[in-house]
C-alpha cells in the first residue's frame, strides 16, 4: 500500500467560529450583470403594465364615445319625427314632445316660433306624418352632438286634394343632459 501525503495549503482558511466555512459572495461583476438583469426586467414589466393600462383607457374611451354617438342618433331621430308630425285634432302634443326634450332657450324660441304655426294647423284641419329617411351623427364628442337627419312629412290639409310629401333635411344640434340629449338648435337645409 502507498501512502498519499497531502500536502498543507498554503493559505490558511478562515473557518470564522463556527467552524464553517462562509458563503462565497459572487465577484462584484457578476453582482452588477444579476441587476442589469433584474432592472431591465422590473423596466419591461412597467412598460408593458403601462401600456395595457393605456390600452385598457382607449378601449373604455372608445366604447363611450360610440354609445354616446349611438344615443344621440337615437335622440336625434325622435325629434325630428316630432317635429315634423302635427295633427290639428291636437295641435301642441307634438309641440309639448320637442320643448320636453329641449333647453330652456331653445324651448322659448321653438314655443313662440311654433304659435302661429298652430293655428294655422287648426284652421287648415292640417296634418303631417314624420319619417325619417336616414340620419347620421356629423360631429360629436361626450356632451354635443351634430344629427343630420333627411326627413319625409306626408301632410294633409283641407286646401290640398291630395296628400302632399315635402322632403327635408334638417340638423339637429344635441346637448347631453344627465343621460338625455337635449335640442339646442335646428337647422332646416
């Protein structure tokens, strides 16, 4: 049998008080690589988060606008009916309708704009139907909108024979108001 010396090491190690050997911190250059790493993951998560965030907003901005486009188109149409529908029979119901659905300054003005239509519709015995052919939003944002509807009357009276179909467009200015669209102006094109 041989016998395998081992040789003492040249450099004594520091076993501490317990008699253990401490933990091996990594080299500075490997510490500063670990947190690079760690930075540029801590920056990718925050742009990512970032972004899905302003995803998230355009997304909900997105779906607003379209509902708010949506009820003032709705909006617009129902007015525009009323307006041009009348019976003699009881001529202010469709008056009432629109000033229901108005601001306070354009309700004055279409009250008093519509008197002497009045009694023109009950002494002519006058009707008129409203329908709305088509209609679009021109412009909107969230508390205005621009309705352009193009609008067919079927109107009869007593001085026609027949009755006659006037066609028009009109555009309807909205404001919102709570949760209704509200007339603010009318443009007769």
């Amino acid at each position: 049998m041989t016998s395998v010396e081992t040789k003492p090491s040249p450099v004594p190690r520091d076993t501490g008080e317990s008699g253990e050997e401490p933990e091996a911190t990594p080299p500075p250059r490997r510490r500063r690589t670990v947190l690079r790493r760690i930075l540029a993951a801590v920056v990718v998560f925050c742009v990512l988060a970032a972004g899905g965030v302003f995803a998230w907003l355009r997304i909900s901005q997105a779906s607003t606008m379209d509902e708010a486009r949506t009820s003032a188109l709705d909006a617009g149409k129902r007015y525009a009916i009323a307006i041009a529908t009348y019976d003699y029979r009881n001529p202010t119901a469709n008056l009432d309708e629109v000033v229901s659905h108005s601001t306070d300054k354009f309700a004055a003005d279409y009250r008093n704009a519509s008197q002497s239509l009045t009694e023109l519709i009950k002494q002519y015995q006058a009707t008129s139907q409203g329908t709305v052919l088509d209609a679009a939003v021109t412009a909107s944002d969230e508390t205005h909108a621009v309705v352009l509807a193009f609008v067919d009357q079927t109107i009869t009276n007593t001085s026609l024979k027949d009755p006659r179909v006037d066609r028009s467009r009109m555009r309807l200015h909205l404001v919102k108001s709570g949760d209704d669209w509200r007339l603010d102006e009318i443009n007769l094109l």
